[in-house]
C-alpha cells in the first residue's frame, strides 16, 4: 500500500493533474473569441494584463461589504502558496521527484506562520459559505469537496509535521494525490483560469478603451 | 543480573570533560546534543567540587513514568533506554528528569524538539545489536561488546564509575575507607572536604594541608 | 551488608575503627526514593547499594549547591538536580490523570443521568410563528470557528494525556505513538489560533456577557435546573456568562502557559515548563468540562437552544421562556419577524427570488 502510494499512484496523479490542467487550459484557449469588428479605442494586450493585476485589490464595496472573505481569503491562498513552494519538506520533495532542481525554503517559523494563516483563512472561508445564506445557496457539491480536499490535506500535512513516522507522511501523500486528480476537473482551477478569465474582461475593455 | 550504574566521585573529578567529549565522539550525537555534561559547584572558589552527570538509569526511572507514549524500557542489566521510533518529542521527560538527562536536537522555533536523546548507558536501543540502524539512532553499544561505556573507561582520575551496582560500591566504599585512614594519619578530614561538607569548613582544611 | 564490609576492613589501621562505623552508618542509609519504588514496576531489585543514590539525595537537600556551572551550554545545564521534577511527575501521574479522568468521566455519565430524569427540556409553549434574530452570521462564523479548533485541541489532548491508560491497551504502542505524534503536532499547531479565535469572540460577545442585576437571582434559583419555573433573564443568563467569562480567563492561562511549552527554545527552564504544562492541564480540563455542559445543552440537553447558532433565528417562545429580558425588548422594538420570512431567508428551496436577486447582482 505504502509502495503504492509512493511510487505508481504519485506517478498516475501527477501526470492527470499536468494533462488535466493542460487540457482544460487549451479548450479554454482553442474556444477563441469572436473577432470585435469596432475600431480599437485602446491595446487588448495592456488591459487584460493591467486586469489580471488590478483585480487584486478588491473595489471598495467588495472590500467592506465582505471583509471577512477577503482577509480570510488573502489569509488562505497566500499562507497555501507560501507554504507549498517554500515549506523545506514541499522543496525537497519538488526537487527529488519533480524537478530535480531545488530553491531556497523559508525558515520553519515562517513555515508554521503561514501554516497558521492558510488554516485560519481556509476554516473561516468555508464555515462562512456554510453560514451565510447566500454563499450557501451559490455553492454545490464541487465547491466543498474542494474545499474539504483542500483542508484534509493541510490537516494531514499538520499532523505529520515531525516528519518521523512514515504513516503520516503517506496519508498526507495519499490525499495530495487525490487532490491532484480532482484538480483539473473542478472549481480547483481557478487557481490557473483566473488568469484567463480577468485577462478576458480586461483584454475586451481594453479595447474599448476603458480601465477595468 | 547486573545492575549498571554510574558514580562520579566528586572528591576525583578534575572538570577535565574528557567523558563529555568521549561520548560525544563515540555516539556521534547530534550537533547541539550532549548526553553528559560536567557540572561546577563554586567554581573558583573554596570547596569547588565537579560532578559528572548524564543519565543515572533509575531502578523506577521517572521519565519512563511520566512518558505519554510509553517508549521506555529497562533492559536486564538494569539500563533505561528508550525507542526513538515511538518517542514523539513532547519533552515530559525532560521535566521529570532530576538530572536533566534527556536531550533535545532543537532545529527550530515552534515545539520541534525532535525525537529525545540520552545517554544509553552505551547500550545502543531496540534494534538489533551493533546494526547500523541502532548505531544511527544511539550511538554505540559497547555493552554487547563486553564493554563499559568510554566516559568511565577513559575517566583520568577514574572519578567517573560505571558498572554493576556492587561493584561500583565496593569501589568507592574502599575509597571511603582509605579516605578515613589517611584523615587519622595525616589529620586531614575528607568528610570535612567533601562535596557534602559546608563549604566554609572546606576552604580551612584544604589550606592546612 | 554492613557486615560484610566491616570484615573486608578487618585489616585497617586499628585506631580508624571508631571513625570507620561511623562513616558505615553514613553510607548505610534508605534508598533515594526512586529506588524504592522499584518493585511496583515490577523491575527486578536486588538490594543494590548504589552511591550514587546517597551523594544526589545530598544534593537535592543542599539548595545552595544545586547551581553551577558547565561547559556544555545549555538551559539549566548548570543545574545539578531538577527541583520540582518529582513533585511534577507525581502530579501527572496521582492526581491529574486519575482525577482529571474520573472528572471528565463523572460529568459525562452525570450528563446522561440528568437528561435520564429530567429529559430534554421543552419549549413549553410550542414552536411559535414568529422569530429573533439571535446571531448574526459573523458571530455564528467566529462562534463555530473557536468550536472547531476547540474540540481539535481538546480530542489532541486528551488522547496524549489518556492515551497511555486508555489506548495503548487496545492498539499498542507503535499505532499509539503514530496517533499521538500527530495530535502533538496538530495540537501544537492549532493552539495559536484558538488565540485568534478567543479574541475574535472576545471582542463580539464581551459587552452583552457583563454581569447585571439579575444574574443573582438566576444564580441563587439554579438557573431553573431545580424546578419547572424559568428564571427570567436578559440575552446571556449567569450560566453562559460565567462560561464566557472562565473560557476568557482560564483560556488566556491555557494559551500563555502553551506558548511555554511549545517554545522550548525561548530558554525558560524546567521550572517553567513544569508550572505551566500544570496550569494548561488544570484549565484544560476545567474548561473542557464546561464546553462538555455546553454542548449538551445545545444539543440533547434543551429544545431549541442550537437554533440561534445553527440559523442565527431563535424561536420567539424559546426566547421568551429562557431569556425574556432580551426577548420581551425586542418584541417591543419590532425585532420579531415571521417563520416564513425566516425560512425564506434562509431555505433553498423557497429562496428563489434570494437566488435570481444575486444573480441580477
């Protein structure tokens, strides 16, 4: 079991999460856009990269009327990615089974510190679509298996934080692989689509010559 | 059976740290990690006594008592060990402990204490004697060489004891005595010098002599 | 022993005899109190005479000579012997595991006994037609989020605190300390945001749980445990305001002395540690066992408790009969709103026009 989850199951997980994400990106792509027969009034090119960035910092009524979500959610994904790319554990492993090249990690508290956030921001985040009525209504089946991947897999990577018995490490393991095959067939994506989907509104605004 | 032990004369020790340095190399013990440590009762002043200490391994060992995960165990020739693949870092032994043995690599902020160290009496752990394993966890065993651990063995002053029980007794008690006999011939009292003496008397005795 | 000794030092000096006896007596004393306890682990014990037993027991009595120096740096590494290390270890193992467990244990099966007798308690008018606001989502969001860390903390600890009497037996040591290496680690992580979590509930819910006028009465009449009659009283009764009020203080003891001992490195030495793994415990069992009451009254223990927290509306009756003072202002400012309008806000199925009006949005 442990062999499995080691070696064929990470192998099979990783290649349908890079195939996955790689599809879904180029569907999304080859889909293309109607060719805009208007004059251009401005670059397409300029705005969707000023949206893609710009959008970053929430407008001012999203930002009073749903703090909570955005200090939890900035708490979350930035906490999430500090700690997936720079936890010394995460590095190592990128660089043995991965890319065979490996980048600096942050020190452990900071390691702890950002573990700390993702799991204050991830627990609010879903214990408010649970509450509130309306984000309760606007979520389905995907958005809390997402969610509840995502938390099982920082709870384990938690638990096995000694990182001295092997039982802890391959259930973290375990998950990790089912949420990499979950992945690219959920809302999951939004992690690489966001991208596309800001890109598109400032790129069509752009062009029409207004800062979205 | 025997029953190891460990004494440390305080009227031998010299501070020399030979046995803190002896263990350290023949254990490989971490960085950061010293299983035996030399303590110094006024030191530079009169009645300065030194006292080898690291792991005594208890007949009822306290920090087996209070260990939430029950990883101590006492081998037949009475020494504590402990399983470091059962241990899980929570540092109750170190709190229980009266001689502040167990040992902690601390690599971090934030409670990583990591896996417990102590002294093994140099005993090696539960795995299979003289393995690698056992050697990467423990450090060396000499006992089932048939040997005593190397503080003792390379002790200058053989202040530093270690063996079975009565015969480590028998030692110091002869010590004791011929200690006593050359108080009555020299009038020098040991008792007076010794580590238990108030250290006001000790200073007029050393200066007599 | 002593005998045998007294031949081997036949051939002395003769003149050293009367010293000799007495340096015998000297060395012929009771064994260190570690030794004595021996047989209760059932470790084979020779009567060993062990020296060393005789030269620490010294130490220990001697205070002034406890401190010292050495060359290996170190916390406490200077100290001879660990002064309160025993008086610990007595505590953990006589009287918090025993009594904290049969504490625990006696509220549980107490809880049950009471639901027994006295059974769930009614809303003795009925459900009504009409609502309360009760909590808003933001304090049923913080309420549920020192809910979850809590009852992750507190499972952590006591399984590392029970599990050597309890669990160890069934599942065995190698499983155990997988289990409980993970609740050292979870536990350990997740402490510093109950932190976070106190505060938040801390800063929402103080100004409604200071203590008023009638709390004494509430106080003095059992809250209405003892009898059919409610005892009125306003939006928080005494019970849930001593309840916040102990998890502000004991859980602020419960975090300061936690942040000791997951710093190791901060250089506090055994002393320390051992005072405050003693305040963590103590608190964490006093407040477990009120979040125990907590619960059962949210749950099994009274209709309609949870509602507020599970919807954020409260029955007008319920509000009525347990926290009247509250319930009888808000009616008279207009607060009560219908149970369909309720369950429009809130049911999915009848949420329709919620649903189109944020998709208009």
């Amino acid at each position: 079991m442990g062999q499995f989850i080691d070696g064929p199951l990470w192998t099979f997980s990783l290649s349908v999460f890079v195939l996955g994400v790689i599809w879904r990106v180029v569907t999304i792509l080859i889909a293309g856009n109607r060719s805009d027969l208007a004059t251009a009034k401005g670059s397409a090119g300029k705005g969707a990269i000023r949206t893609v960035f710009s959008r970053f910092v929430p407008e001012r009524t999203v930002a009073t009327r749903g703090r909570i979500q955005l200090i939890a959610g900035y708490l979350f994904h930035l906490g999430l990615l500090a700690l997936l790319f720079f936890a010394k554990p995460h590095v190592d492993f990128i660089a043995e089974r991965i890319t065979g090249l490996s980048w600096s990690a942050m020190p452990h508290w900071a390691f702890i510190v950002s573990a700390e956030a993702a799991f204050i921001g991830l627990i609010l985040l879903w214990l408010h679509r649970v509450l509130n009525p309306v984000t309760r209504l606007l979520s389905d089946l995907d958005d809390h298996v997402g969610s509840i991947l995502v938390f099982l897999v920082m709870l384990t990577g938690c638990l096995a934080l000694a990182q001295a018995f092997e039982p802890l490490r391959l259930i973290h393991l375990l998950l990790a692989e089912l949420l990499l095959i979950y992945f690219p067939f959920s809302k999951l994506m939004h992690a690489f689509t966001f991208v596309m989907s800001r890109g598109y509104t400032g790129a069509t605004m752009g062009r029409k010559g207004i800062n979205a | 059976m025997a029953r190891m032990k460990f004494y440390c004369d305080p009227e031998r020790c010299i501070e020399c740290n030979a046995c803190v340095t002896a263990c350290k190399n023949e254990n490989e013990v971490p960085w950061g990690v010293n299983r035996r440590r030399v303590v110094t009762i006024n030191d530079g002043d009169e009645g300065e006594r030194s006292l080898s200490v690291a792991c005594m391994h208890c007949s009822d060992a306290p920090c087996a008592t209070v260990c939430p995960v029950d990883c101590f165990y006492t081998t037949q020739d009475g020494v504590v060990l402990h399983d470091k693949d059962i241990c899980i870092g929570c540092g109750y032994c170190f709190y229980a402990c009266p001689f502040g043995a167990p040992q902690f690599p601390e690599d971090g902020a934030f409670a990583t204490r990591g896996k417990m160290d102590k002294c093994t009496f140099c005993a090696g752990g539960p795995e299979a004697d003289s393995s690698s394993d056992e050697h990467r966890k423990y450090g060396s065993n000499r006992l089932a060489e048939g040997k005593l651990p190397l503080c003792a063995e390379m002790c200058s002053t053989k202040a530093l004891l270690a063996g079975d029980a009565d015969t480590i007794s028998e030692i110091y008690r002869k010590r004791v005595i011929n200690r006593s006999a050359s108080v009555m011939a020299r009038g020098v009292s040991y008792r007076d010098a010794s580590f238990r003496a108030p250290h006001s008397a000790s200073g007029k005795s050393s200066a007599k002599e | 022993m002593a005998k045998s000794i007294f031949l081997q030092s036949d051939n002395r000096k003769m003149h050293a005899g009367w010293l000799l006896l007495l340096l015998l007596c000297f060395i012929v004393q009771p064994f260190d109190s570690f030794a004595n306890t021996s047989e209760s682990r059932g470790i084979p014990s020779a009567a060993v005479l062990n020296p060393a037993a005789e030269l620490w027991r010294d130490v220990r009595q001697r205070e002034q000579l406890t401190n010292g120096t050495s060359q290996v740096k170190g916390v406490d590494s200077g100290v001879l012997i660990n002064a309160y290390g025993d008086q610990w270890r007595k505590f953990r193992m006589q009287q918090l595991i025993p009594v904290g467990g049969y504490l625990l244990l006696g509220i549980v099966i107490g809880l049950a006994l009471f639901y027994l007798i006295r059974g769930k308690v009614a809303i003795e008018g009925g459900e009504s037609d009409k609502k309360l606001l009760r909590y808003t989502s933001y304090e049923q969001l913080i309420h549920w989020f020192i809910a979850s860390i809590f009852l992750f903390l507190a499972i952590s600890g006591l399984i590392i605190l029970f599990g050597r009497p309890v669990l160890i037996p069934i599942m065995g040591k190698e499983a155990f300390s997988v289990i409980a290496s993970a609740c050292k680690e979870g536990h350990n992580l997740m402490g510093p945001l109950f932190l976070v979590a106190l505060i938040l509930i801390f800063i929402k819910f103080v100004r409604r749980n200071i203590y008023q006028k009638g709390d004494l009465s509430w106080l003095l009449r059992g809250g209405g445990i003892i009898g059919k009659k409610h005892v009125p009283s306003n939006f928080f009764n005494m019970g849930e305001k001593t309840m916040f009020w102990m998890l502000v203080l004991v859980g602020s003891v419960i975090i300061a002395s936690g942040f000791v001992l997951i710093f190791p490195v901060f250089g506090l030495g055994r002393e320390w540690m051992e005072l405050a793994h003693v305040g963590h415990a103590i608190g964490a069992i006093l407040v477990i066992g009120v979040i125990i009451g907590h619960i059962y009254i949210g749950t099994i223990g009274m209709e309609g408790a949870i509602e507020g927290m599970k919807t954020g509306y409260c029955d007008l009756n319920w509000a009525k009969e347990h926290h009247d003072l509250w319930a009888t202002k808000a009616e008279q400012q207009g607060e009560v709103i219908s149970n369909d309008k309720v369950s429009r806000l809130r049911d999915v199925s009848s949420a329709q026009s919620l649903g189109g009006h944020v998709q208009e949005e």
